[in-house]
C-alpha cells in the first residue's frame, strides 16, 4: 500500500509510520520537518498553512495522527477528496463522557460539544477542550470519508514516549531507593504499547475494516502497572504509598494517575480490536524496552520522537 501520513514523526504516529515500512508498504509524511523518519518520503509543510504539494497524488490509505480540530479533518478531505483512500483518525477515549460506565464498548456516550462548538478552530486546547474538539473531530472524519477508521487509545506506552508519563515511573523505579506513589493502588488503569497499536492499524486497514475501535489491553490497576515495572526491572525500589489528600494538589508529580478515582476512561472494553486482531505484549517487554530507550538518550543515540 501507499500510505500518507499527515504527522506521523513522534512516538504514535512514528511508530505507525515504521511498521508500515516494516511491512513493505511506501510511506509518505507530511510534517515540518522536526523529525524526518529515514527511509520514508518526507513532505515538509505545515498543515495549518495549505497541502499545495499533494495535489494531483494518490494514497491507499491516510493516516492522520496531529488533528485536534475538525477543520484539519475538512483540510484533508478537501486537498485530496477521494485522493486520499482509507482515512485513519487518530483519536482517544477523552471523546467519551464522565459519566459512563465501565466496560463500556465504543457505542457510548460521547462528551458535551457545546463550549467549544461555536469556536473550534480558535479555542485554547487543555484537558476541558480536548475530548469535546476530538468528538467534534470524529464526526467531521465520519462526515467527510467514506468508511473511515477510527481508533481510540487509552494511554499510549513504550520507548519514544516523548510525554515522559510511562517513562518517568520506569526511571523513578529504576534508579530511586524509594518511590511516592499516589492511592489508591486498586485504582483502573489501561494503555496500550504504541508499537502493538501500530501493528493493529495496519491490521485493520489490510483487513478493509471500518469503524471505530479502542485501542487497549483489557484493564488492569495503577498498582499492578508500578509492581510490574519493579519487578521487569529487578528494581529493590521501596514503593510508598500516600493518600489522595496528600497528593491531590500535586498531580504534575504522578503521571497517569486518575486523581484518586477509577476512571471509566481507563476501563473501556476492547472486545471489538481483540475480535480484528489486536495483540498486545507483556508489560515487562514495554518496560525493560523503555529503560534501554531512556539510556540510549542520555547517551545521546536514540532520536526522540
């Protein structure tokens, strides 16, 4: 296949980018510049400012992995109409309301758009805006492409993992004596490794499939995730736990940590990617290749998308 990329440079979409080329596929991504992938056709623009140079271009398949707003969908869909073949939108379970239940499958509710439906192109993007804008996303991509996919990933982990959330618990754990960690220890947690994400969007997109999709491991608990990083590491790390009350003003200290709550965003049901070929690593693996990530870049080898 002959697959675009709109990003495609950093960590997700990086991830998505290569194993495409792993696989034999002909990848081209349009970005600017920061982190041009080898081995790939790199397209230097900006996608705020025009996709002049796709015009009279074909793809298989597009893969757009940086849109926040539903107007960089229309940008797309206007550039390259049918053009662009298969549309993979890049989403996240931040689409989804508060106050849906657990184990809720793709079908549920989605967020309230209204703060943000009058100025999307505008508004700042923070943890209020960004579900509402992605919905917002979402059905522009259903709007304007015929049989798009959709994927909805929980957190994203593993090497390359420039946000610092996974890696910072595996660095903490590493190389300290003694870890905070934020209670409740029972609380949900579910990710997925951004590399078994990417083998599953080339499943998918191989498979014809439409549709939307979580992207994650079934559920597990912040506590579990901390003592399986110890022990992939043979770390000694003390882990000490504190109470919400004593961390609740703190959250910049724990990444990934939901505040205390169990978040139903962090206890979705992916029966329907298992059903069309989600696969996903132990989490050992993850771990022990994130510490070898975290070395390589503070001996200056490993590039940091």
């Amino acid at each position: 296949m002959r697959i675009l990329f709109i990003g495609g440079t950093r960590f997700v979409g990086r991830a998505i980018a290569e194993h495409a080329m792993n696989l034999g596929h002909e990848v081209t991504l349009v970005h600017r510049g920061n982190n041009p992938v080898p081995g790939a056709e790199n397209i230097i623009t900006d996608r705020e400012s025009g996709l002049d140079a796709l015009a009279g271009r074909q793809w298989d398949a597009t893969v757009d992995v940086c849109a926040y707003r539903p107007h960089q969908v229309d940008a797309v869909a206007d550039a390259l109409g049918d053009r662009a073949g298969r549309y993979v939108f890049i989403s996240t379970v931040s689409v989804y309301a508060s106050n849906i239940a657990a184990d809720s499958d793709e079908s549920a509710e989605v967020c309230d758009t209204t703060a943000v439906q009058n100025n999307a192109d505008t508004v700042a993007i923070d943890a209020q805006t960004y579900g509402p804008l992605k919905v917002l996303a979402e059905r522009q991509t259903l709007a304007r492409f015929q049989a798009p996919l959709i994927i909805r990933p929980t957190y994203v982990i593993g090497p390359h993992d420039y946000t610092m959330r996974f890696p910072t618990w595996v660095q903490r754990i590493a190389e300290q004596s003694t870890v905070e960690c934020p209670e409740p220890a029972d609380a949900a947690m579910q990710y997925i490794d951004a590399r078994d994400q990417a083998a599953f969007v080339l499943g998918l997109l191989q498979q014809g499939s439409a549709g939307a999709f979580h992207c994650a491991a079934p559920k597990t608990t912040f506590g579990e995730m901390l003592t399986t990083i110890k022990r992939a590491l043979n770390s000694e790390a003390e882990l000490v736990w504190s109470s919400a009350q004593q961390c609740e003003n703190r959250e910049s200290e724990f990444p990934l940590w939901a505040g205390g709550e169990s978040a139903p965003m962090l206890q979705m049901n992916p029966a329907a990617a298992l059903s069309h070929g989600l696969r996903f690593r132990d989490l050992v693996e993850t771990v022990i290749d994130t510490y070898a990530w975290l070395g390589n870049q503070q001996t200056g080898t490993a590039h940091t998308s």
